[in-house]
C-alpha cells in the first residue's frame, strides 16, 4: 500500500536578527529621506518660502481675531435652528483660522504660479494641500458622536495624510510592519493594530449612524408598539455593533476560529460567575416579548409608584412623582408583584373612607358625597362614583367612597385629596358633621366600705 507524502513546508521561520537588521535599515532610509528634505528647507529660494508660509499663519490668525466675536454673535441669534445645525456650525467655526489658512494659501499658490517658476511656490502648495486635507478631515469628523472614535479617526487620517503628501506612506509602513510581536503562529505587528484601530473606529462610527437613524425610524411607525419597538432597537444594535467588530477582526487578518472557541470558554465562566447580571439581561428581553410592561406605563413595586421612562438591557428607569429615578433590576420585575396600573387600560378606582355622626341621614350623606366626587374634573362621569355603609363604628357611621379616573400618570394622591376636599365644602353646605372619638365619663358617689362590711 503506498504511503502519503510528507507535508511540504510552506515558509521559514523568521530570522530575529535578519528581521532587526531590516528594520534597522529601513528606519535609517527613513531618517536619511527626512534628513535630505530639511536640508532642501535650507535653501534660499526653500527658505523664503517657509516665510510665506508663516505670514500667512499669522494673517489666519489675525483674521480669526477680527472674525471670532462677529461670528459668535451672529450664532448667538440663531435661536431658531435645530440642534444638529447649530453643532455644525460651531464645530466650522472653531477651525476658522484652518479655512482662512487654505484661501489665503490657495491664492497666494496661484498668483505665484503666475509670475514665477512653479518650483518657487512648491513648499506654500504643499502647505495648502496639507491644510485642505486636514480641514476637511476635521469637518468630516462632525458626523462621529462618540468624542473618543471621534478623535481617534481624525488623528489617524491626518497622520495617514500628511505621510501620503509628503511621500512617506510606503517606507512608514514598512516599519510599523517590522514592529512586531510574534507568539507561536501569531504575529501581531504595529501596523495591523493601528489599521485594526481605525477600520474598528469607522466600522463602529457607521454602525452607531445605522442605528440611531433605524432607531428614529422605528420609534416614528405607530404600528409598532413601544415594547416592540424597544425591542428591535436593541436587537439592531446588538447585531450592527457585533458585526461591525468581527468585520474589523476579519479585515486585520484576525483567525476568528480561535476567537469563537475562546469566546465559548469566557461564556461558561461568565454564566457562573455574573448570574444576577445574565438573569436581567435574560428578564429584559422576556419583558419586551411578552409586553407585559412598556415606556409610560404606571406601575407600583413595593413602596415605589412612578411611570417607566426607559427599559434598559439591565433594569428599568421608573420615575415617580417627587423626580426620583428608581433603576430597578428586571429580574425583580419578572419575579416580583407589579402593579401595572395601565396594562391592559387606563381605567383606575380608587376608594376613600370616611365617617359622618349617628344624627345624619345616611341616605343624604351618600347623596351629597357621591355629587362632591362628580364635582371634581377627573373623575369619570360615564362611571359614576358609588357610595355605601360599610359599618358602624365608636362614634361614627363608617362609608366607603368609590370613583373612577383613566389618566393614573396625573397622581393618585392629588387627585384623592381634591376628592377629600369637595366632601369637606359639600358637608359644611349641608351642615353634616363629620366626628371625633368621643368618651363618657361617670363620676360614682362615695362609699363608706366600713358600712358597706357592716350591712353584709
């Protein structure tokens, strides 16, 4: 039977100190490129160049002075813009001395170019192009709203411009590639985490854009109801954030096999150790399904009484009349008792006791407290109140008043005592006495016990 063939090897390992030599020589290219180019700087007609260029800053500058306060003012009474304009053009207008740089520059290339050989204004269009590229770097970064991804993406694309102008893109990069680390078969180099960076950066800054606008859109459709809707926002961003990072692990050349394996490990040990918190993300996500709660809702858990104003993938945001902002676990909502006050609609009846004098007729008191609930304006008047004796107790009748409302979110408590206080001016009217706990008295004559003991 005929034998398989040994495996062919594919590479050689790499040398440490042939890939030190190279990255030695190269760094030393690097440092001889840029040693000839400031020796050019030197030169008279190089040198009366970098003049320009500095007069021209100076103009920018004081250009920026005289133009600041005016442009600030006028911003100022632009009180009807939105908000997304008004943030663009206060984000212009901090790089106004940049745009006026890049006009004064651009014209002063062409007159140049004009009256003299192109070689003589070469230093002041590299400085114009330099300037027009970063500007429109930092005018584009005003779409990224995370300042950290923000900043990261502006340095890295003004880095990467500045070496593509002035020609250093190919040796640069041929450094940071040798800068590596190597463990086994990996091989990380300075390169791949810089362009992992700022692939990641980008692909997060489109995944976070994707989302917010899928999100406005989402919370625009009536049709679909609040829970639903929190719901699928989150499942987008779940998904767009997730794919956004694998896709930025793919394009460095990341071994996504060891990553799912080493990913599956960190879940088991994440499920043993952060129960509680599995348990409420678990719990959000039964919450949002079977829409047993959604935002603006009324709901009572315990001693807290608020409407939902958020639900989070940890808790929910319940806020009650005093502006406390209760951030409850969503396990406590599933296994708790949750008075949801406007589940299924937002009819509420709420009861008030009170207590009238035996003398009062009872028939006018039911009378007169079921006409001082209707006087009061959310209480429903195609469910009327109702009135009756629930007993009678030391030293009063005791009844019970029941009435209806459908806007719970308005307060329960204010809406109980404007109920109280039409009862109070409805029994002054009628002269009905509302009591107090009375006691009685009796003062026994005095009794000899001598006597007493005598007739025995």
């Amino acid at each position: 039977m005929e034998q398989d063939a040994p495996p062919v090897e594919t590479g050689e390992p790499v040398d440490p100190i042939e890939t030190v030599a190279t990255l030695r020589e190269q760094v030393e290219g690097l440092l001889f490129d840029l040693i000839a180019f400031g020796q050019t700087l030197l030169l008279p007609w190089r040198l009366y160049q970098l003049g320009i260029i500095l007069v021209l800053v100076g103009v920018a500058f004081v250009g920026n002075w005289y133009l600041r306060p005016r442009i600030e003012a006028w911003l100022r009474a632009r009180e009807g813009w939105p908000k997304w304009r008004l943030r663009l053009a206060i984000h212009i207008r901090k790089r106004v001395p940049l745009i006026l740089f890049v006009a004064v520059a651009w014209v002063t290339v062409a007159v140049m170019r004009e009256v003299t050989w192109p070689s003589r204004s070469y230093l002041i269009g590299l400085a114009a192009t330099l300037a027009t590229a970063w500007l429109l770097v930092g005018v584009a970064a005003w779409f990224v709203q995370n300042k950290f991804l923000r900043r990261l993406i502006m340095w890295g694309l003004w880095i990467y411009v500045t070496l593509y102008y002035l020609g250093l893109t190919e040796a640069v990069g041929q450094v940071m590639d040798n800068l590596a680390l190597e463990v086994g078969d990996m091989r990380v180099s300075t390169l791949d985490v810089v362009r992992a960076l700022v692939i990641t950066a980008i692909l997060f800054t489109g995944a976070r854009f994707i989302s917010r606008t899928t999100s406005h859109r989402i919370e625009k459709n009536e049709d679909i109801s609040p829970s639903m809707q929190v719901l699928v926002i989150k499942f987008a961003q779940v998904l767009l954030y997730g794919a956004a990072f694998f896709i930025g692990l793919k394009a460095i050349g990341a071994d996504l096999t060891g990553l799912a394996v080493l990913s599956g490990a960190i879940g088991v040990g994440l499920g043993f150790g952060l129960q509680k918190v599995v348990s409420n993300l678990v719990s959000g996500v039964i919450i949002l399904l079977d829409k047993s709660i959604k935002p603006g809702d009324v709901i009572s858990l315990g001693e807290t009484f608020g409407w939902i104003q958020s639900l989070g993938a940890r808790y929910v945001s319940v806020v009650t009349r005093d502006g406390r902002e209760y951030l409850i676990p969503n396990e406590d909502l599933i296994t708790g008792q949750v008075v949801n006050w406007s589940h299924t609609n937002a009819f509420v009846r709420l009861d008030i006791f009170f207590g009238t004098a035996y003398h009062d007729d009872p028939h006018l008191v039911r009378k007169i407290a079921i006409g001082a609930a209707s006087s009061v304006d959310r209480v429903l008047s195609f469910r009327p109140p109702v009135c009756h004796i629930v007993g009678f107790g030391d030293s009063s009748v005791d009844y019970i008043l029941r009435f209806w409302i459908d806007d719970p979110t308005g307060g329960l408590t204010n809406i109980r005592g404007n109920v109280y206080l039409a009862l109070w001016d409805a029994f002054q009217e009628n002269g009905i006495s509302i009591p107090f706990p009375q006691r009685e008295l009796r003062m026994l004559e005095d009794v000899d016990p001598a006597g007493e003991a005598a007739k025995d």
